[in-house]
C-alpha cells in the first residue's frame, strides 16, 4: 500500500524524527500548496507498507500537531510495488 501525508514544511529535521519512529523508510518531496487561496511551502511524505491505517493515521495526527495545523492530507493508494 501507499500512503501519502501532505503538510507543511515548517520543521523538516523533527518531522523527519518523528516519521522514522513509526518507519524505517520512507520518501519525502518538497512542494508547493495552496491551502484556503493560501500559498505554502508543503512536503509530501510517501510510506509503502502493508495496509496500516491505525499506524499513519497516528503519524498523521502527530505531525498534525507539531505543525499546529487544523488539518493534514492522508492519501491510501493501492499499488504494486518491488525491488531490484
């Protein structure tokens, strides 16, 4: 499964620290949102795991509350993924 969270990039280095207590590994991009007509510098972070919504979902929240946002996005992907 893939999942996404959208927040933004306010404290990189923590939400770094913070993802890797839930995930050994995973990806980030940077990117450029616009909340409420509101530009914002965003990250999207990308986890491939088994289906774990409990566990992102708590990920979610705490990254949630480190930016103090009112709301992170959350995408669950289903997808095929393999390593070479």
């Amino acid at each position: 499964m893939l999942y996404r969270i959208f927040t933004e990039d306010k404290n990189r280095k923590k939400l770094e620290k913070i993802a890797s207590k839930y995930f050994p590994g995973y990806t980030i991009f940077k990117a450029q949102g616009f909340w409420r007509l509101q530009k914002e510098n965003s990250l999207i972070m990308e986890f491939i795991i088994e289906d774990n919504d409990v566990k992102i979902n708590k990920l979610a929240e705490e990254i949630k509350k480190e930016n103090k946002q009112e709301a992170v996005l959350v995408q669950k992907i289903k997808n095929s993924q393999w390593m070479i």
